[in-house]
C-alpha cells in the first residue's frame, strides 16, 4: 500500500473510534462518512471540538431542521473542521432556506448548503440554484419515480458546468443505458449524474466504470449493485489506471477487515460496505481537498454520496423494522 494511502487509512481509522465516542447516540452508519470529512479537511478529530460543534448546530438550527436528523452528525464534522464554526452554520441555514424554495425540504440540502461556498463560481449562488433546479426538473420528467433530493444535489453541481440542460440530460441517459446491467433505475441515475460531471467520452467513462465493478467482483469484493455505485463511478473518471484503482481499493479493503467495525460475526459494517468504505478512502487520496477546482467537486460529490447510502441504509432498517413488528 502506498504511504499516502495508509496515513489516511490510519487517521481513518483512529478518528473513527473517537467520533464514535463523541457521537455514539448517532447510527454507527454515520461515523465513516464522519472521518471522512476531518481527513479531506487535513484535520484530525478531536472530542473536545466535537462537543463543542454539537451545541454550535443544535444553537443554530432548529430541532426540526434538516440539520438534525441523519445530517447532524456529518453537519456538526463540517462545523468543527471549519475556521469560522458559527459563522458556517448560520450561513449554511440561510442558504439552507434558498435551497428549500427550489428544491423542497431535503436532509441532503442540508449538507449542499453547508458545502456550495467551496464550489467555483458559488459567489453566484442563486445563478448556481437556478441552474441546478433547470437540469434537475429536466431529469424529473424522464424518470419522475426515481428522482428526489439526492438527484437535486448532483443537479446543482453539473449546473457548474455550464452546458445547455438538453446536453446534460441526453448525455446522462445515454451513460444509464450503458449501466443498465449495473444496478436498479435509481442508483444507474446517481450513477450516470455523477459520470456525467466528467467531461470524458461517455463510452470511455462507462468502460472505466464497468471494468472497476467487474474487476472488484473478480478479485472477490463483494460490491453491491446500490447506490454504492454512484461511488465507484466518482473512481472511474479519475485519469488513473483501472488496475491500479483496483489494487488500490482492494488493498485498503484488506487493510479494513483487520479494524474495529469491521470484523467479527457482529460486525457494524458488512463485507459490501467495507468495500464502499475503501472506494471512499481512495478516491480522497487522489483527490486532496484543496488541491484544484475538480478535486473540491470530487470530495463533495463523494460526502453526498455516502449521506445517501447512509440516508438510504437507515431507511430500509426502520421498513425492516416496522415490517418484523408487523410481522
């Protein structure tokens, strides 16, 4: 494994059991989407600051705001990584309201609102909504069962490359059809959203892609066919060699496997989500937070896209539930 790899495998690691102890009354889901943000903000988690960060949101934003369900624990990560705390979450809760104008109440704008300062051109923001609000209700009207808040969020960052809608959405089917072996109607979507921000052939991308799914089922990954794939493609348009991604995933899964969470007949997260996990962890080493423009996108893509297999964890475990009560 490389050394830039296993730093952050081991901050990782190391942040993720104190996270845990600062925000244990959160679903355990969260606390790798968590680490994740004090790595890609060069911070280390620290318990005091965290304490701290939790009463900044909850001061702040309203008991019943989308700051406070599933977004609280990753909200009050970005609050404690940020050089102006209050001054962040205040401002992220008034563009908060300009999102929920355009886009309705989603935790996900939550966390687009906390994030949209760091995207180039977003001295605009409401020229950025706007744009995102076109190409978004442009994809409702070809797959309106499908498309919700997530779908919202990659709407506004492809508003960031000012391409005509008809472009972006025709491009975006094209990339869902190639994947239509790859995983249901929803998760090809966010998939081919998040391909779609590449400015590479489509074909070229989807065989990245393919070749990044397949290679990890060959090499005995157990990859699911969910929204984790959105994942993979944030991987798949990077200009990296395929295999060399693959070592790279594959080596940090093994490295997973090993650390708490992980291992045992009880572990907290299964085989298929410690693979997602590794995918995270590389696409951060390639893509160091303020690096460029095109990095900064890449991180942010993929905090959304975790959130959303969070989001959509948390949700099949409470139909679970209910349904076994049910039962």
């Amino acid at each position: 494994m490389r050394d830039s790899l296993k730093r952050i495998c081991d901050q990782y690691n190391t942040d993720r059991e104190i996270i845990g102890g600062q925000l244990k009354w959160e679903y355990s889901i969260v606390h790798p989407l968590c680490a994740y943000i004090f790595a890609a903000n060069g911070k280390r988690a620290d318990a005091e600051l965290i304490e701290k960060s939790k009463a900044i949101v909850k001061e702040n934003a309203s008991a019943f705001s989308s700051f406070r369900g599933s977004a609280f624990a990753p909200t009050t990560c970005l609050v404690a990584v940020s050089s102006d705390p209050e001054g962040e979450i205040q401002d992220a809760v008034k563009t908060n309201e300009l999102l929920k104008e355009s886009f309705g109440w989603s935790e996900y704008m939550s966390l687009m609102a906390m994030m949209i300062k760091k995207l180039k051109g977003s001295n605009d923001i409401d020229k950025l909504i706007a744009g995102g609000k076109e190409i978004y209700e442009a994809i409702k009207a070809k797959h309106k069962l499908v498309t919700g808040g997530d779908d919202a969020v990659m709407s506004i960052l492809l508003a960031m490359k000012n391409q005509p809608v008809d472009k972006i959405v025709s491009e975006s089917e094209i990339v869902m059809e190639e994947l239509k072996d790859y995983g249901t109607t929803g998760s090809r979507q966010t998939a081919a959203l998040v391909l779609t921000l590449s400015d590479k052939p489509a074909y070229e991308k989807c065989a990245r892609f393919k070749a990044l799914f397949d290679g990890l089922r060959e090499r005995g990954k157990k990859y699911r066919r969910d929204q984790s794939i959105a994942l993979l493609a944030c991987l798949a348009v990077l200009d990296v060699d395929v295999n060399t991604l693959l070592d790279d995933i594959c080596a940090v899964d093994d490295e997973l496997a090993d650390k708490k969470g992980y291992k045992g007949l009880v572990a907290s997260y299964d085989r298929p989500m410690r693979s997602m996990h590794a995918t995270m962890l590389v696409s951060l080493d390639y893509t160091p937070i303020g690096s460029d423009d095109k990095s900064t996108v890449s991180n942010i893509t993929a905090l959304f896209l975790v959130h959303q297999i969070i989001v959509f964890s948390i949700e099949m475990s409470i139909a679970m539930t209910n349904m076994a009560l049910i039962i």
